[in-house]
C-alpha cells in the first residue's frame, strides 16, 4: 500500500503535545479524561496514576482520582497488556479482558503450573490452581467488600505456602484471578503512593458487567485507542505495547482501515483514516513525568522524542524513570531534594525560554507535592547520577 503522506518528527512531536493533554492549552479537566487521552494509564507503581494526572490536568485533587477509581468507578486497574498494571476506562475492560489480559493469563497459568509442581507443591499444578482459585472465590463471594491479601491468605491456607522462585503462590493466584476478571483490585486501604487493595469478586465492584466481545473484536478496539492516542506508530510500537504478535496487529489495522505514513526515521508508521490532516501547533510547554508514565513508554521506537538520551532516562530493563519534557522532547529527569524540592537535571543543553518552562513545571509539581517525596524502585542512571 502507498503511504498516505509523510508525518514529520515535529508533527509527532505535536500530536503527542496534544493527544496527550501536555501542552498548557489541551489538559484535561477529570482524571477520567487523562485516562482516555492516553487510551489507559500505567499502574505499576501506586504513585505514577496520580501523577500523571497531575502533569495533564491544570488543577487536580487526589480525591478526583479515588472518586473516579473507588467511589464512581469509571476506571479500573487491570492486569493487561505485558503482564501490567493499568488503569482502563471502565467500556474498555471487555477489550481487555478478552485480548491481552486472557493471552497474559494462558501463559501465566502454565508457568504456575509448571512451577509448582517443580517445587513439589502440587503433581498437577493446573489441578492445584483450579482448586486454589475456587477457595479464594468462594470466600470472596460472601465479602461484597473484598478482603486484603493477608485475610485471604489467612482464610485459604492452600495458598500460604512459599515457593523458591518469584513471585509467591499467594500472589500468582490472585493475580490471575484478575487477569480473568474474576477479581479486581478493589478499595486501596493504603495512602495514593501505595498498593494495598481491598481484594474483590469483580461482580461485586462492577453493579452491571459490560458485554463480552471476541479477543479481535478486543485487539481491533485497543488498537484503534492506541492510534488516536500514540499514531503515527509503527508495526512494532503497536506489537511491543499490547505484548500481541504481528498477525494480531496486522488483522487489527487491516480491519480499521489504518492509513501508511512514512515517518524521519524512514519506517511506516500508522494512522486512523479520520486521523490523517496534519495537526495545529500545540505551542511552546513542558512536563515534569513520573516514572513508567504512558507517553514515555508509548512506543518501543522512541528516537523521535528520546534523542540521544535513552539510556539515561531508561533502566536496563526497559523501564522509564521520572522524564522532564520541553516541546515534545525529553531533556531529562526530575528528582527531589531532601525538603522535597522538585529539581530538574538536563541531559542536554536548552534555552532559556524552554529553562523557564521547566522552572514553572518544577514549581507547580512541587507545590503541589507538599513536601512530601515520591520513592521508586525505578531509577534510571540520570536519576541516580548527582
């Protein structure tokens, strides 16, 4: 197929300043909205969903998110695509759970299974785990209010038992009753920054269970989300993010329509067929962001915004730290002082308007942090490096 035409590393530039509610003019007014603009957020670490939303909404209230996540539930941590935590929008768990959750959930399961009959718990780990699951659920269905990790330990003995290789046996059970949408995690009893979910039957948190859809119908909706949100991207941004194959996207993009462009680093990229005019230019901003958050970790071809500075701002491992932004670009990190001053570190020389932004971003996350300091076990050497 010919390329439609060609999107310049700017244009993208500009789009995520839009799409992804960053540039002053395009925030977001509820955390609902943020969630939307990024099609789901990152849920790895607690802190990173509030976070987010601070860096996307001119004036946000941490008390506007757990309304939204535990009071009116319009969105909903979920184990998805990777084997990660995100937080969805409440119509777009179906997509979920049959696509990407259920293809996590297949391999997890076989994995426990397998584990737990080398470490001698089980001669039929399948057998063990069905039986496991059906105690937790049976407990559960009884605790319309849910119960926390350590009750339901307590409560299933089965499932109090160590094992040599990570994760535990407690955990991988309650995990993948998750990734089936039997669970959700439920009411948090600890503070924003941590995770300390009230366990609970996902019919129990949700009044009306949204209609299943096939696993392409699912694929086919996340993928046209993942477009509006992150397009133009390539082949591999799209198989990378949703942890899918290449004949899952491509039946995917097929089935939308999705247009070919050809993009600065010479690869085709993807856009929607009503996404192709080219965009207004969002103005000049920047954005203080926490580690793991969506934008950074949107696309596995990251050149059009990282630069030269990938690892610097990544781990080994493939995970982003806190990113300063100016103009679609990441120039480096944010750390806190001991007062829990928000500082900037550059990893590369700007001018002085573009300092001017970052100051004012600095101030406001700081402000609006209070003092208190944001931990991470993810820490990119520009973090770390005084």
């Amino acid at each position: 197929m010919t390329p439609h035409r060609h999107v310049t590393d700017t244009e993208r530039r500009a789009r995520l300043a839009i799409r992804h509610a960053l540039a002053p003019a395009f925030r977001a007014t509820s955390p609902e909205a943020v969630t939307r603009a990024m099609t789901v957020l990152h849920a790895t670490e607690p802190a990173t969903v509030y976070l987010s939303c601070q860096a996307r909404m001119a004036a946000f209230d941490i008390q506007d998110l757990n309304h939204s996540l535990y009071a009116e539930r319009a969105l909903i941590k979920q184990l998805a695509m990777r084997g990660t935590l995100f937080v969805f929008p409440r119509d777009l768990l179906p997509a979920a759970w049959a696509g990407p959750s259920a293809r996590v959930a297949a391999t997890a399961r076989a994995r426990t299974a397998k584990d737990l009959e080398n470490a001698g718990l089980a001669t039929d780990g399948a057998v063990w785990l069905d039986q496991a699951r059906a105690e937790v659920l049976t407990l559960l269905a009884g605790q319309p209010d849910g119960r926390t990790a350590q009750d339901i330990r307590a409560a299933v003995p089965m499932i109090d038992v160590k094992m040599a290789v990570t994760p535990s046996v407690a955990w991988r059970v309650l995990t993948h009753l998750v990734l089936n949408a039997d669970l959700v995690r439920g009411t948090n009893t600890g503070s924003w920054y941590t995770s300390r979910p009230r366990w609970t039957l996902m019919q129990h948190w949700l009044d009306d269970l949204p209609d299943a859809v096939s696993a392409a119908d699912g694929y086919r909706e996340i993928v046209r989300r993942w477009l509006h949100s992150f397009g133009p991207g390539t082949e591999n941004d799209i198989v990378w993010w949703l942890g899918a194959t290449k004949g899952i996207v491509r039946k995917a993009l097929a089935e939308l329509g999705a247009v070919p462009v050809t993009l600065d680093s010479g690869l085709i990229g993807w856009l929607s067929p009503d996404d192709l005019d080219e965009v207004s230019d969002p103005g000049p901003w920047a954005a203080l962001l926490p580690v793991l958050d969506p934008t950074v970790m949107g696309w596995q071809e990251r050149g059009f915004y990282l630069g030269p500075h990938r690892d610097l701002l990544f781990d080994q491992r493939g995970n982003a730290g806190t990113t300063a932004w100016v103009n679609g670009r990441a120039v480096g990190c944010w750390v806190q002082d001991t007062d829990g001053t928000v500082l900037v570190r550059l990893a590369e020389t700007i001018s002085p308007a573009e300092q001017r932004l970052l100051d004012v971003e600095a101030q406001r996350l700081t402000a609006w942090l209070a003092g208190f300091r944001v931990s991470s076990v993810y820490s990119s050497p520009a973090m770390r490096t005084p």
